[in-house]
C-alpha cells in the first residue's frame, strides 16, 4: 500500500468512528428524550432568567401545547403570574441555587415541587419536577378522617356503656320512689330527674348508634318509600317553614336495611337542612334525587338543600360526635356522627359537600345487598 493509500484509509477509519460517535450520541439523546417523557410528573427546566429550556411531553400537554412551543416562554407567562411573588419556590431556587422543595398550589390543585440547581454547559439552569398531589392528599384526609371516627367511637362506646348502669339505677329507682312518694313537691322534683335522665339516655342510645354498638334489624324495604314516609313524618313543619320538597325519584331495586334507622338518617338530614334554610332566611327548598347504579350495585341518594351552607373550616369536623354549630341546649351535635355511624353499619357511605351562603348536599350510598346473604340478614 502507498503512502498516500494509508492516509487514505486512516481518515476513512477516522470518519467512521466519528460518525458511530455521532449516532450513539443521537441515540443516547433520544433514550434520555424517551425517558424524560415517560415521566408522567411534569418536569420543567428553567434558567436563571426564568425562560423554559426543557419541557417534558406531559408538562407540555397541562398546557395543551407541544413541547416545541413551550421553550423559550417565560415561567411567569405560562402560569400566567407575575414573578417574584411572596415565598416563590422558583425564586428561592435561584435565589439560593440549592434545591427547594415545597408544596405548591396552582388552579386549585397541590403539586410537591422539588427545584435541582443543574448546569447546561456553563449555563444555570433549574429543573423542577412537579408531582400533583391533590387526589393523594385527598386520600390521605379521608384515611385520617376515617381513622379519627374509629377511634372517637371506640372512646365513646366505652364511656357510653360505663354510663348505661348508673342511668339504668337512676332511672328505676325513681320510678320506685314515684310510686311511693305521695308528696306532690316532691314527686315534682323526682319526675325532673326522670326527665333529665331519660334525656341523658337518649344521648347514651345516640352515642351507641355512632360508635355502631347496635346490629341493624334488616329487611327488604324500597328506600323511596323509606324516604317519603320520612318526608312526610316533616310535611307540617316543611308547610309551615314554607319549604319545597322536590322529589327525583330513581327506578331502584329493594334492598336490605334496617328501616328505621335508615329513617333516622333522613330524619336527622331534614332537620339540618330546614334549621340551615330558616337561617338563611330565603326561599327554602330541598331535592331529593334518587339513582341506582347496577355497575356499581349501589344506590345513591342525595338531599341538597339551599339553606346557609357549612364554612369549609366546620367541614371536616361535622361528622365528630358532639360537634355544633347551635347555640347550647339546642342540639347536642350528634345528628351526623349517627347517621355516619348508621350508613357505615350497612356498609355505606355517607359525605356532605357545602359552600357558605349557597347551601348544602349530602350524599349517602349504599350497597343493594339482596336476600342473597341468608335469611338472618334480611327479613322479607
Ligand atoms: N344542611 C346543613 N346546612 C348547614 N349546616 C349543616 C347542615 N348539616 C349539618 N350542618 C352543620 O353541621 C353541624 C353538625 O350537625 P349535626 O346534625 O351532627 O348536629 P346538630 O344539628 O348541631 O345537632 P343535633 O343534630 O344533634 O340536633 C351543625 O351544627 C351545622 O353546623
Ligand atoms: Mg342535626
């Protein structure tokens, strides 16, 4: 081989590896493309002058827009905020070029965003990842809440039971006494503490329902009767409040419950709803709408009324016994811990969903258990 041949063949071996270089490159490229795109948390990169260097496809679909289209925009125009603002993770990213991680609220859903100080070449840049927490932070309230009850009605089944036998004792031996007692001021005063105790036995019996101490007495029943009787056991004071009830009525199957204590549960939510309509002072009306889902073989019903609503900081305390908003003497604040004690005992559920001034809806689900689980459990 010539000289001249040699070099020849060197800078083809030269070009080749150059070129095998520039493929794996290309390649490698696309991996890391393919791998940032798979993440379904929204990641973005950021420079110091806050212009987006790097979207991934899903950070760019948030915004119904193709990656293409998002680099080079502002940070601040996307998001449509004026930059810097009060406590801004990106600020304090580029501000401390550490990482920064926080919980971010953005139209109304939380996204834990962790911002890394990274270098493109010599230049700073920022890469944030958002992770949107919104439905796992709801899940875990609920875990909580759930939890809370629990261990509420454990507390107050205990207490309720320990307070059963004195009532019992009090309760007999004062109609021993009145039975015997032929003094009419003192028979007064005993017939008071009759009174008094019966009351505080109610409350232990209430108490009781929360903490699911009873077992339901099932039978076959059509809960839009259940509800209409219900109804009507309030037809006079709906009259009288000038209060409409406007009935939905869903085609559903008989199901399995224990019918008075399904009537509590109505009973318990018309009285909310018409204390939280005469509040308002407005034109009062309650819906009732009912539905069976076969998918899900459940019914559903929901009683929404137009009366004050609840503030969202009462929210998640109005399933907790004793909790109320009336002034004292005016209810014990035991309504909803029964009817959330009694839905659950039939393995339903029950949420109240309300906003201050427009008003209220709770809705109750429950499943259509059948006569399929033995006579025992539902009485035809
Ligand atoms: N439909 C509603 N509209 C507005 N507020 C409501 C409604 N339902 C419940 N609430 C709020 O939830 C609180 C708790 O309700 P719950 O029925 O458990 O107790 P209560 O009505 O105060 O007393 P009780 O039912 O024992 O007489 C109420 O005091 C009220 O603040
Ligand atoms: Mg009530």
């Amino acid at each position: 081989m010539t000289r001249r041949a040699g070099e020849q063949s060197e800078r083809t071996r030269a070009e080749e590896v150059d070129r095998t270089r520039l493929t794996d490159v290309a390649k490698s490229q696309r991996q890391w493309q393919a791998t940032f795109d798979a993440v379904t948390d929204y990641i973005v990169v950021f420079n110091a002058e806050r212009t987006i260097r790097k979207v991934n496809v899903s950070f760019a679909a948030r915004f119904g827009k193709h990656p293409r289209e998002i680099i080079g925009m502002k940070v601040s125009d996307l998001f449509q905020m004026s930059l810097p603002h009060d406590n801004c993770v990106i600020d304090r990213a580029i501000m401390s070029n550490s990482v920064v991680i926080d919980e971010v609220g953005v139209d109304g859903e939380i996204y834990l965003t962790s911002i890394f100080p990274a270098l493109f070449g010599e230049e700073q840049v920022y890469v944030g990842i958002l992770k949107n927490m919104t439905e796992m932070n709801r899940m875990r309230d609920q875990f909580y809440h759930a939890h809370k009850l629990v261990s509420l009605g454990q507390l107050v089944s205990g207490v309720a039971h320990e307070l059963n036998n004195p009532l019992t004792g009090i309760l007999g031996l004062t109609e021993l006494m009145l039975r015997k007692v032929p003094d009419e001021s003192v028979r007064a005063g005993l017939d008071k503490i009759r009174k008094a105790a019966e009351r505080c036995a109610e409350i232990v019996d209430s108490l009781l329902c929360f903490s699911r101490q009873q077992m339901p007495q099932r039978s076959l029943a059509h809960l839009n009767y259940v509800i209409d009787r219900t109804a009507g056991m309030r037809i006079y004071w709906f009259r009288k409040r000038g209060i409409e009830i406007v009935k939905h009525y869903g085609d559903l199957p008989g199901v399995c419950v224990d019918v008075p204590q399904i009537q509590q549960v109505v009973l318990n939510i018309f009285l909310n709803a018409e204390e939280a309509i005469a509040q308002a002072g407005t034109q009062g009306c309650i819906t009732v709408t009912t539905s069976h889902d076969e998918g899900r073989s459940c019914i559903t019903t929901v009683i929404a009324d137009n009366g004050t609503g609840i503030k969202s900081s009462d929210l998640p305390r109005i399933f907790d016994p004793f909790f109320s908003t009336k002034s004292v003497g005016h209810g014990p604040g035991l309504g909803l811990s029964i009817a959330y004690g009694l839905i659950s005992e039939h393995g339903g559920t029950i949420a109240v969903d309300s906003k201050e001034g427009e008003g209220t809806t709770v809705t109750i689900e429950l499943p259509v258990v059948k006569d399929g689980r033995g006579p025992s459990s539902c009485a035809t």
